[in-house]
C-alpha cells in the first residue's frame, strides 16, 4: 500500500531541478549521499521555482536499492533516494513496519526524520 500522511510541508526554490519523491536537504536542494534532510520533494521542482517539501509525518520516498526489514533506518543515496543506512551517514527516514523495497525505483511510504548529520 502506498499513501502517506503528510499535513506539514515547507517551501522551497532550489538553484538545481529537484526530482519528485527525492531527498531535500535544509538547504533546498536535492540531496546527496548521506546528507540530511528536512523532507521529500512532493513533485519535480523545476530550479528557480517554488516547490513543496513534504516534512512528514510520512511521505512516499522513492527507493534506490533493495531495502529489507533487517534494518528500519534509511538514509540517502547520492541522487536523493532512500537507501539502507550505513554507519556515518544521517538517517533521513525510518521504515515503516511491513513496507520493504524490491530495489531501485519503487515509491515507499517512510517516517520522515529531519536531522542534523
């Protein structure tokens, strides 16, 4: 199932095209590899235009690997998906009891978690 609960959401005009349903870091653009995040792009967000940023308390993040119930924490991979956390890296998301990713391009419904590094 997916859907999401998602009543706070942030403005933002990023400088670089923001992909919908990927990572934006406290500074309002598309994340990267390990960086935090203050949420989820709910659309593509064209750079120079003013978009919204889901805060949670869910939203749909587009995966981009296998994630299995081994580990709830996630995190970001180099182009704003969410990814399996690794040591070092901030959790950007938790998962959600039952929802699991086959890999790379499936949309999941996650606990958004805004964090500092």
């Amino acid at each position: 199932m997916t859907q999401q609960v998602s009543p706070l959401v942030y403005a933002v005009t990023p400088t670089a095209q923001i992909l919908a349903k990927r990572g934006v870091t406290f500074a309002g653009e598309q994340a990267t590899a390990g960086q935090a995040c203050m949420g989820v792009a709910d659309t593509l967000i064209e750079a120079g235009v003013t978009g919204r940023v889901n805060l949670g308390p869910t939203a749909i993040w587009e995966t981009g690997a296998l994630i299995t119930g081994t580990e709830n924490r996630l995190m970001a991979d180099a182009n704003g998906r969410v990814i399996t956390w690794t040591t070092g890296n901030a959790v950007v998301a938790k998962r959600i009891k039952g929802r699991t990713s086959a890999g790379a391009g499936e949309m999941m419904e996650v606990f958004v978690i805004q964090s500092e590094a």
